[in-house]
C-alpha cells in the first residue's frame, strides 16, 4: 500500500461575512480544539476575506476561501473556489457554474437534493442545473440540509438541543446520481457542514446558537490524502497542494459524530501490472484491478458497490476484490446501523 498523508478538514463554512455569526478568528480556534487540519471557507457572494489576505495557515490550520452563489430564486448554489474575482449577481447557473471554471476555479454543487416542505420558513434550495457539464465535484452529505429535512414543529427544540443527531446518511438519490455522473466523468464528492451558527429564538427571551461551529465541526468532516504532505511556511503551495488533491478526489467523506474515520484507505492494484490506483482514478475499460480496503476499528462492517449495486460485503479490517467489469467502484463504511464512511470512487470507463 502506497504511503499517504491523511488530512482532516471541514468544508462549507459561512461567517460574518455573510450569513454566519462568527468571526475567522474564533471558527478557527473552534476548529483547532476539534482537531481539524484545514478549513474551506465559502460566503455568498463575497470574495472579501480572501481579498483581505485570511487565506493560508492560521494555528496550523491551512484556510482556503471561496464563494458561495445561487440564481434568482435562491436555488442552484455552488461553492466556487480558486477563483481570485467575485462574480456578479444575476445571470444564471449554467453560466455562473461555466464562468468559475473559466476562471481556473473549482465549482462544486451545493446541497444538490434539498427537499423539504414541513416549515415554510425553511423552503429548499436543491441543485436543478444538471444540464451542466461544467461543475468538477458535487456534496454528497451536507450537515445543516439533513438537519433542515429532519425539522418539524414537533422535533425541532429537541433537534435544536441535538444538532448530531440528525445526521443519518446521503441520500439515495444524490448517490445514485453522483455514480451515474462518475461514469460519463469526474465528479468529486464532498461533504460539506454548511456551518452558520445562526441564532434563533427559542422561547420568550430564550436564543440559541443552531449547532455552533464547534458543534459543526466534530459532524461531517473531509479526509484529504497526500502524496507528501502539505508544507506548513509555504501558503500558496499548501493551498494549491490541497485544492490539486481534492480535484483528483483524493479523498472520503466521514461523520466523527458516529466515529474515528483516520485509518481508512481504499485503492486498487492492476492484475497485469501491480500498478497502484487510488481514489478518483480513471481507468481504461480493459483494465482488470483487485479492489483493496483497510478498515479503522470503529468500523464494525463495509460494503464495495458498483454503479450502486453492493458486490462485496467486509467485516475483517482487510478486505480485497476483484474487478468485474466497467463501472464506478466506491466504498461505504458503516458503524452498526449508522452510516460513517463514504470513499469517492475508482472507475473503470465504459
């Protein structure tokens, strides 16, 4: 197994410069007292702590900052990074999401499958833009959309009390599609916190933090896997390194509420060759692979899919596979009932 270097970050964060409650310097405490290595900043609309020179390591945290966008309707929201100049308001999906790639940026689909009704003060935002062939990740898991989805007028002081909790799983539907786009291309997946800390009224004179940032930040996290590590000293390098990591999809969504995802690696090995694949590797459709998995202890099973089909079931901390054809090969980890791992996938091209 080749070696990597495992980094832990969170994506999809909202400040004062936006619509969140917190400023950079106390999000990035919050986020150094759970642990994290690097944080994606994402205000709507606005390039202003980028511009400001907030990007790079803070506390050893390495900062990357982008924007947030949306069209008329509030719907269609994309994260765009590595872009250096705002995007102005008022024109639409297709051609915001074709403009940040123009840029050199990275665009990512927001909350793609928001679907919700019980509280009108809460309408949905999902991603209706799939004629798009220009966005290059999508969020798989979006904290603040599931715990949106779960609200109603009965639950929600309790799930005011108990933001984690509401995380469960994907859903079946933004995993079926994220596969069927993976056959066709690249598509990273992400998860994302979508942290705010909005406060709210709770009764009378009562206001609460809905899931603060350090609630936010032990929930969906992303583990980013390096060739060499990140060199702390170095801004521009460390950020190009990460976004050049994330692009390749590198990496796999976890939830830290249901446990400790470090340790977790899947990669293929050619049959002919015994050349290395990893996460996000496109292959040819000749190409015969044995699927490989190491498991973290909190992993109590794992499955291997294709095309969104189980093919393989793992209880061991080991498991390996053969490859049956072309297809887009995953993993999900599971702790008991509770989802916890989702790798982005090697594909084999039709």
């Amino acid at each position: 197994m080749q070696r990597l270097y495992e980094k832990v970050g969170a994506v999809h964060i909202h400040t004062v410069f936006s619509d969140g409650s917190g400023h950079y310097d106390q999000v990035i405490q919050d986020a150094t007292d759970a642990g994290l290595e690097f944080l994606l900043f994402s205000d709507h609309w606005t390039l202003k702590p980028k511009q400001q020179g907030r990007e790079g390591f803070h506390n050893g945290i390495l900062v990357g900052i982008g924007c947030e966008l949306n069209d008329s309707k509030g719907r269609n929201h994309l994260l765009a990074f590595q872009i250096d100049e705002e995007i102005k308001a008022g024109i639409d999906p297709l051609e915001y999401t074709k403009k940040v790639v123009e840029m050199g940026g990275w665009a990512v689909v927001a909350h793609p499958d928001e679907r919700r009704d019980a509280l009108p003060e809460f309408p949905a935002y999902p991603w209706t833009t799939w004629d798009s062939e220009d966005f290059q990740a999508m969020e798989i898991w979006n904290h603040l959309s599931e715990w949106m989805e779960r609200l109603t007028n009965r639950n929600k002081y309790w799930l005011y009390i108990n933001p984690r909790r509401s995380v469960i799983t994907p859903t079946e539907w933004t995993l079926k599609t994220w596969d069927r786009l993976n056959l066709k291309r690249r598509v990273v997946g992400l998860g994302g916190v979508d942290a705010h800390a909005h406060h709210y009224s709770i009764w009378r004179n009562v206001n609460a933090s809905i899931f603060p940032y350090k609630i936010a930040f032990r929930s969906i996290h992303m583990h980013v896997l390096f060739d060499e590590p990140p060199e702390e000293g170095n801004d521009d390098a460390a950020l190009t390194q990460l976004f050049q990591t994330l692009r390749q999809g590198r990496a796999f969504v976890a939830n830290r509420y249901v446990g400790q995802a470090r340790g977790f690696r899947f990669w293929a090995e050619g049959v002919e060759d015994s050349k290395i694949y990893q996460m996000g590797d496109r292959l040819p459709a000749v190409s015969q692979l044995t699927f490989h998995v190491n498991l973290p202890p909190d992993v109590t099973h794992a499955v291997l899919l294709k095309d969104s089909q189980q093919i393989c079931h793992w209880k061991d901390a080991e498991g390996s596979f053969r490859s049956i054809g072309s297809g887009v090969y995953r993993v999900e980890a599971r702790r008991r009932r509770r989802a916890f791992i989702f790798s982005n996938p090697i594909v084999i091209e039709p």
